[in-house]
C-alpha cells in the first residue's frame, strides 16, 4: 500500500506551513535525498537531456555552412528551427501520453532512440528538402525527452528540493550545448565546411550508450507508479482540457495557462539559441574560434542560471522566480543586441548574465508542470504544455530569419524579448505550487 503523504492544500502565491523549505541542508542534501533508484533515474534524465542538447545544437552551430552549401536564404535556414520545434509538440505530446501509459523509463527510452537516429540521418541529406525532413523526424523524439525525464525524476524528489533536483536536470541542458559547442569548434577547425556539418550530425550517435544504461538501471518511482496504474483516467488527452464543474476543479484552466507560459518562454529562448552563433558571425565578424569562445561565456552563464534557478524556485516560490527572470531577461536580450560596432569585449562580458537570465527562468518548469497534474495525467499534461510552447513559439526564430536580411540579426533578435513578457501574463492565470506532494 503507499505511504506517500496526501497532496497539501495550498494557498496561490504562499508558501507552505513553517520555514521547512527555507532550511538549509547542505549544497547536495537534494541528492541525496533521491536515494539510489532516484539517483540512477536522475543520471537517466540528466543524461537524456544533455544530449538532447548536443543533437539540438547540431543544426544552429552549423547554419552558417549549411546555408551556403545548399544556397539558402535566412528564411530558409529559420525554417529547420520552426519545422524542429512544431514537430516537436506531436512528439511531447505523444511521449507524455507513452509516460503515463507504459511508464516514464520506457517512454524515454523511445524518445531518446528516436532524435538519435535522426540526427544521425541529416548528415547523410543529400538536398535541403531532405534535411528539413530528417530535422522534422529528429523534432519527435527532441519533443519528448525532457519532459519524460522530468516526470520520471520530480515523481522521486522530495516537495523540499524539488525545484533544486529539476533545476540540476535542467543544467543538463547547458552541459550538452557546451560539448556542443567544443565539438564544433574541433570539426570546424579541422574539417572543410562542406564536410564539417555531415559530421556535426554523425557525432549526435553519442545516445546510443545512454540507452543501453538507461534499460538496464533505471526504473520508475514505485509509488508513483502504483498510483498511476490504479487509475482508469491515465494518459489522457480529453482529461486535461476537461473545464471545472461544481463538483471537480478540472485542468482546461491549468492546461491554457501552462500552455501559453510556455510558449512565451521557449519563444525567446530559442530565438537566441538558434540565431545567436549566426549574429556572432554575421554581425560582429567573429571566427570559428572566436564564436566557440564567446559562446563558452554563454553557456557557462545558462549552467550556472540553471543550477541558481532551481534554489530560488524552492525559496522564492515558482511564480516570483519565473517573472523575475522574464524581466531581468528581455532586459539582458535588448542590451546584448544593441552593443555599438567594434565593443565585441562588451559581446563577451553581457554573453554570461545573457545565458544565466534566460536558462534561470526555466529550472522552475520541471517541478512547476509536474505539481500542476495529477500523477495519472503528469506526462500528457506536462508534454503537451511544454511542447505546444515549443510548437508556437517556433514562429520567433523564423520571423527573426525573414526579418534579419533588412532589419539585421541583432535587431530582429529584440522580438525575443516579447516572449518573455508573454511568460510574465501567463502566470497570472496559474497558482502557486511551492511545497506541494505529488500524490
């Protein structure tokens, strides 16, 4: 029988009874905390999604030289992200509806096999239509992944530390963009453009060895689990667009909300991701080598904003820590785009607080999504919200690329910042949920 604790009734915007959340237990108490099985489920996650990462930024460190090998214009190479994105919302959903019908650890298995394998793909496109179809495929099982993960792991975490254990998985994110990154400037540095891009691609067979760890070592949250099973309503998309009735609270509310926070917040967020390296290229003229070395400022920022958003999260409560880094964001976007010609040194230094502010405000989602749904509905709740965000916020990155002929890439960077005010709106329509346990 479980002994997990009832769901405690919360009251929007305060925090749970007593100081226990604000006590101070040690840098790694939320690890240990885990236990074993949580800990390997934490690797699983963390693993899963670093190189989610290092696929995803496969295609945006080699934009440039695949734009001119096959003659594109910035319309045409915004479009890879767009189709990535978009496609990505089928497969969020579809793995969500996987985690809570065959379990988390098998839905991630998929989902991880299946960006792999189409990463891997691109680098044999022989023509860009081809290329787009291959990056559209890689978009499913990118859509899944970190969503799956997340379940899997807040369903082991404690209400204590649970912004802190999903805010480290979503460090994993800056750890695979920076291998990323180190491979980029490896390959490029060392193999011709026409050919750098096709191996950029091969490398991302790197999951492969995950998976098999993965199957054997990883499993889901027993309780959790139970919980999930005992239910007639799992893994149902009907459910969470379901409106309140007199007699249940429902999830339409939650679901349009969620939806929308995240929306705004991957549509700044992959704006910069994707056009960033062209902007440092283009606009401020840097090498190969030069890009990897401003991104490092970057991606060290993103790591540490990471790991520095989810303590807020369980301090500051959800809510206040995602509006504090949409403002302090879409403030550091303007700045970073608006650097006069010839300061590439202020490039490199607003390069870090850039990364910290738009990575922080995402540590708080993992934990955030889980504690809004029910255990039963977790994963269709949290894939389809987070990943529709990714769907619909698909379309900043390519208006930055039709705009970024005439307006520059730097200039039309700016529309990233209107995602983060988005993100700020939404959360007028959603609770607090610091504290709460997942039944």
């Amino acid at each position: 029988m479980s002994t997990t604790p009832p769901p405690q009734a919360l009251t929007p915007g305060a925090p749970p009874d007593g100081d226990e959340l604000t006590a101070d237990d040690g840098t790694f108490a939320w690890l240990r905390a885990l236990g074993p099985q949580g800990r390997r489920a934490f690797g699983g996650a963390f693993g899963g999604y670093a190189l989610d990462s290092y696929d995803y930024f496969t295609l945006p460190l080699s934009m440039v030289a695949l734009a001119a090998y096959f003659g594109l214009d910035s319309g045409q190479t915004g479009l890879f992200t767009t189709v990535t994105l978009v496609v990505s919302a089928v497969g969020g959903a579809v793995a969500g509806v996987f985690a809570d019908r065959i379990g988390r650890v098998q839905a991630l298995l998929v989902t991880v096999i299946t960006y792999a394998v189409f990463t891997v793909a691109c680098g044999f496109a022989p023509n860009y239509g081809t290329l787009l179809v291959f990056r559209a495929l890689q978009g499913l099982g990118f859509g899944g992944e970190w969503a799956v993960g997340a379940v899997l792991v807040a369903e082991y975490a404690s209400a204590r530390h649970r912004g802190r254990t999903l805010g480290a998985v979503q460090s994993a994110w800056a750890a695979g963009w920076a291998l990323a990154a180190v491979v980029y400037t490896l390959v490029f540095s060392f193999v011709g453009d026409d050919l750098a891009w096709r191996v950029m691609f091969w490398t991302g067979a790197l999951p492969a060895l995950l998976v098999l760890w993965v199957r054997r070592r990883v499993h889901d949250a027993p309780e959790a689990k139970a919980a999930r099973e005992r239910s007639t309503r799992k893994g149902s998309f009907a459910a969470i667009f379901r409106p309140a009735t007199a007699d249940t609270p429902g999830l339409l509310r939650t679901t349009v909300f969620a939806g929308l926070l995240s929306t705004g917040v991957q549509g700044g967020y992959y704006t910069l991701a994707t056009w960033v390296p062209t902007y440092l290229k283009t606009d401020r003229g840097l090498s190969v080598v030069g890009t990897g070395g401003y991104l490092s400022f970057l991606i060290s920022g993103a790591f540490l904003g990471y790991l520095t958003g989810g303590h807020l999260t369980d301090r500051l409560g959800r809510r206040r820590t995602i509006w504090l880094f949409a403002l302090l964001s879409a403030i550091c976007v303007v700045a970073y785009t608006h650097i006069p010609d010839g300061a590439n040194t202020l490039v490199l230094v607003l390069g870090f607080p850039l990364g910290f502010c738009m990575s922080a405000i995402f540590s708080g989602f993992g934990s955030y999504l889980s504690e809004l749904y029910p255990t039963a509905l977790r994963g269709t709740g949290q894939g389809f919200t987070y990943n529709t965000g990714r769907a619909v916020g698909a379309v900043f990155p390519t208006l930055v690329g039709y705009l970024a002929d005439s307006w520059g890439v730097g200039g039309a960077l700016v529309f990233g910042a209107i995602g983060y005010g988005i993100a700020a709106l939404a959360l007028l329509g959603l609770p607090e949920t610091r504290g709460k346990e997942l039944e």
